[in-house]
C-alpha cells in the first residue's frame, strides 16, 4: 500500500547501513549536508557484525601496490579508492573509536579484540551524535516513474525524492543478513549495466562416492598445496588449508582460487584442481619411503606411517585410485603429490562469502556516480570488482563508501541538481522521523 506522498528530503539518502554506506554517512555528514540513511533490516551491519565472528579481518598488512593487485581485473579502479583511503587510514579510523588493530601471523590485520560489535556499536553512536537520520525496515524497491525512491516499510510504500542518493546495498551473499541482491531487477530495469552476480570465496561441488561425503564432511585437509591454472593455462600453485564438506571442498585455500576455478566451470562445464597432500615431502624421497615393505599391515596404515597422511587425506587417495591403490608405488608416488580434483560448480551465492559481479564500474564516473542517473553514486560489494579474503573485501567497501560519499558531496556543492532543493517542500516528512535501530 502506498501512502500516496511523496517526501522530499533536502539531504543525501543512503541506502544499506554496511560498512560501505556508513562510510558515505561519514563523509557526507562531516561535510555538513544532512544524511538519511535507510536499511531494509531492523539493524545496520548485520554483515559486518557476522565478519566478526571471524575474528573480524578488517584489511591486510601487503604493501602497495600487491595489494591492489588483489582485486584482479579491477586493481586499477579500487587502488584509485585505495589512494583515498588505505590500509594504514582504515587502521587509524579504527583507532579513533579506541579499536586498536594488530598484524597476525599471515599478514592479515584484526582489531585486538577480533570483534566487530564494539567497532559497529561507537561507529553508528557517533554517526547518530553527527546528526545522521537512521531508518530501519525501509527495503528500497526502486524508482517510481517521477524518479522517486520507493521503499517498502511495515506502515506500506513510501515514496522519497533526493537531490543525491548513494546506494549501498551490498552483493547477494547470506541473504537473511539483509543484502540479497534484489536491487539488481530495478537498477537492470533503469537501464544500468550490471554484470550478473556471482560466487566468490566460494567452495565447489564434487561428486564423492557416499564413503567421503558421510565419513569425511567436516575434516579439514591441512596442510596441503593447491595447483590450478588460469584462464591462460598458466598453473600456479598456493600452499593453505581446506575443508571437506558433504558436497564438496571450501576453505581458505579454495576460496583464495575460486575466481579462477569458476572461471573455469564457466568456460569448460569442470575445473580441475590438482592436490599435493604431502607438502614438503619430496616426490622420489616418498615414493622411496612408499615402496619399503608393509608386511601385513594395510594400506592405509602404511600411508599414515611412510607418508604421513591422516584419515581424510587417505580416504581421498582411496577415493582416486580405488582399492587397489597400492598395486603401483608410482602411481600411489604421483597421485599423493598430484591428487586430481573434478570441480563441478561452485556452491550457491547464499552460502558464500562475497559476490563477485554487481554495477559495471564503466555504468560510473571517477566519483562513483552513475553516468546514466545524475545524482545516484554506488558504493561497496554492489560494484563488479572482488578479491579473495583477508581484509581485502571491507577494505574496497570502506574506500568506495568514502569515495562515493566524497562523490555526492562535489556534486552537491557544484549546485547539482539544478533545480533548486532549498525551496523544495517537504512532504509528508514527519512520516520519515527516524525508526531507528
Ligand atoms: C560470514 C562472512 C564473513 C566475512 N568476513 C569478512 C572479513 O573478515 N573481512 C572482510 O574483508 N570481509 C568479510 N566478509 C565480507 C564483508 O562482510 C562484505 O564484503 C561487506 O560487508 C560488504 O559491505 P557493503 O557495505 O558493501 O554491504 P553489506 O555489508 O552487505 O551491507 C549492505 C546493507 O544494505 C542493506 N540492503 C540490501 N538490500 C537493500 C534494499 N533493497 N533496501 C534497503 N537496504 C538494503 C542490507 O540490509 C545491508 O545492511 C565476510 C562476509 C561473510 C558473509
């Protein structure tokens, strides 16, 4: 039901309260403009505040420009956000809240307490003390044929025009956490060029034989050295740890790779990832070690004490070679170092980490605003760019949020859009007082 009003605000309205959104809120309110910012959930950050259950990576330690080089194909575009806003800035914003952050082992950088709440809880308090106007349970549906904001509400559609809007709504990842990837239909209907969404730091499929799928799910697979190749055929090889699931595999190292590998299934129907179980152990050192006499031990002992392998790597050995796996040491040698892996697609994007796919950053100006729709600026994982975990995720979010924010402000303040706003009435305003979170 729509109440039939229009409201005009004579702010900037942000759509998704993720880091990506927040940051804009930041930006725009430290530049005195009044913000509106709505989400479709009952709360802001539900994603971010999730992250943390995983200690909360928020960036990495790698200098520039490795770093950039993280975000593949678009390592041009995010580095010139990163110019604006890098790992050390995001480091000393955090500090301002009294989060300090520490380096670990793998480069990665965490807040010392590995939480998000704390982080979340002082940010939207001090965004709240700046006079930013929250508005919870508002699902934006599109824009109306006046170019009006629609919004979803339990009180029934409501319809809002802004000078500057900034849409952050994130990819299509863990639907219940409120980003589902449902602004993709009207922004394709506006005519903006989004490339379809896609699993990232995704596991993959593979069809194991009952045994692995009831006995192994759930046993992690470490350490071991993933060999795949690129869309060139380049192999490359990364050593990490990984996961065996009922379907399939994930873990750290798949999800390091996933872009490559699903570029794969996507051009060749499979993709082939080759294991070595045995890191550090040499080829001709094992197969020597493997061809010494096992007496009436069986097999799989026999590879537990001249390979060193555990339950889960044995079963995969198995699982390739058959039962006989051991009537040829070179083989049994070759297949250890080289277990070979038929990937069959990656897991549904509800289930992943990120997306990769979103609003083609040629649809944009340098500022982030959308060529097609003057005034209407993206932030955050809604942009076709991804990277692998390891902070680097958050850390593009919180340079395009600051970067469309800064975007909004410039062309506000270059008197956009021409008409003019302060004589703008507000309709239906006391309708939009803020339910907050
Ligand atoms: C389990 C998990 C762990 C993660 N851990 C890390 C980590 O440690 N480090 C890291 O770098 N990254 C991590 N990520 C990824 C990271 O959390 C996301 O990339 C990041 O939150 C995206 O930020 P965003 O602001 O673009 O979107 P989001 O955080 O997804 O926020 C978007 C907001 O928009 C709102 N919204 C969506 N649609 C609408 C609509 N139609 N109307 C109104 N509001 C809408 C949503 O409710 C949401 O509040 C993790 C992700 C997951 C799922």
């Amino acid at each position: 039901m729509s109440t039939g009003l229009t409201a005009q605000l004579p702010s900037i309205v942000i759509i998704g309260g993720g880091p990506a959104g927040l940051m804009a809120a930041q930006t725009v309110r430290a530049a005195g403009i009044e913000v509106d910012l709505f989400d479709a959930m009952g709360s802001v950050g539900r994603k971010f505040l999730i992250a943390g259950k995983g200690g909360l990576n928020l960036t990495h330690s790698e200098p520039r420009p490795a770093f950039d080089a993280r975000y593949r194909e678009r390592a041009r575009e995010v580095g010139e956000w990163l110019d604006g806003f890098d790992a050390d800035a995001l480091r000393a914003w955090a500090g301002g809240f009294g989060i300090d952050t520490y380096v670990g082992s793998s480069g990665r950088v965490f807040p010392n307490d590995r939480k998000a709440a704390p982080l979340l809880r002082g940010w939207v308090r001090r965004l709240r003390e700046s006079g930013v106007r929250f508005h919870v349970q508002h699902r934006w549906l599109g824009w109306d044929d006046a170019g009006a904001l629609r919004f979803n509400t339990p009180e029934g559609e409501r319809r809002i025009d802004a000078p500057a809007t900034i849409l952050a709504m994130g990819g299509g990842s863990w639907p219940q956490l409120g980003s589902d990837g449902a602004w993709v239909r009207p922004m394709q209907a506006a005519g903006i060029d989004i490339a379809p969404l896609q699993p990232a730091n995704c596991g993959f499929d593979i069809d194991w034989s009952t045994h692995v799928s009831e006995r192994f799910a759930g046993s992690p697979l470490k350490p071991v050295i993933a060999h795949w190749q690129d869309a060139n055929g380049i192999e490359h090889s990364l050593q990490g740890e990984c996961v065996l699931t009922e379907t399939g595999i994930e873990g750290s190292v798949i999800y390091a790779i996933s872009a490559d590998l699903r570029a794969a299934i996507a051009r060749d129907g499979e993709a082939m990832l080759w294991l070595d179980l045995a890191p550090g152990r040499d080829a001709e050192r094992l197969r020597e070690a493997l061809d010494k006499p096992r007496g009436k031990r069986s097999l799989g002992d026999h590879l537990r004490r001249q390979a060193g392998l555990d339950a889960a790597k044995i079963a995969l050995v198995f699982e390739v070679l058959g039962r006989d796996a051991g009537s040829d040491i070179d083989l049994l040698a070759k297949t250890i170092k080289r277990l070979p892996l038929r990937l069959l697609r990656p897991r549904p994007i509800a289930e992943t980490i990120s997306t990769a796919g979103g609003v083609r950053l040629e649809a944009l100006d340098d500022a982030l605003m959308l060529e097609a729709m003057p005034g209407v600026f993206c932030a955050g994982e809604m942009l076709d760019w991804e990277a692998p975990t390891g902070g680097y995720l958050l850390q593009a979010c919180f340079a395009s949020g600051l970067r469309a924010g800064l975007g909004a402000v410039t062309w506000l303040s270059a008197g956009n859009p021409p008409r003019e706003i302060g004589q703008e009435k507000m309709v239906g305003r006391d309708g939009f007082e803020p339910s907050t979170n």
